[in-house]
C-alpha cells in the first residue's frame, strides 16, 4: 500500500486537491470492493495512511517542481523590456 499511494501522489502531485480526495475516499472505496477490508473502524485507518502516503508523494512531487522552476529559468534574450 505504501509504494502504491507514493507513487499515486508522484504522479498526480500536480493535481493535489483531486489526488488527495482520490487517495483518501478511492484507496478505502477499492478495499472494500475487492474484500480485503469491510466496513468498520479500520476503514478509517486505511483512509488516514492512503492520505498521508499519498501527501508525502504530492509533497516530493511540488517539491521537484519548484525546484525545477526556480533554478530552470528561461535564458533572458538580451533585449531590454
């Protein structure tokens, strides 16, 4: 589950309000469909882990972002504005 949801939020960091309601109603929502949990308290457990597995691909992914943004500057063309 971990490697899944980090790589979720890696992939989809760009996006990370959808990514993050994806991962903390779609991760719960699969469990139950293919039975490997049913609904009850541990539910919200698997949700609360998705989210923060998922958060923490999000984060590594705008954080790469930014980074590239900010040193990955177009060269300036020499012509005054």
């Amino acid at each position: 589950m971990i490697p899944t949801m980090i790589l979720f939020g890696l992939v989809l960091g760009r996006w990370w309000p959808v990514t993050l309601l994806v991962a903390a109603f779609g991760w719960p929502a699969l469990l139950v469909a293919t039975d490997v949990v049913s609904v009850n308290a541990g539910l919200i457990a698997a949700a609360a882990l998705a989210l923060v597995n998922a958060g923490v691909g999000v984060l590594i992914y705008q954080g790469l972002f930014h980074a590239y943004r900010r040193f990955h500057r177009p060269a300036s063309t020499g012509v005054p504005r």
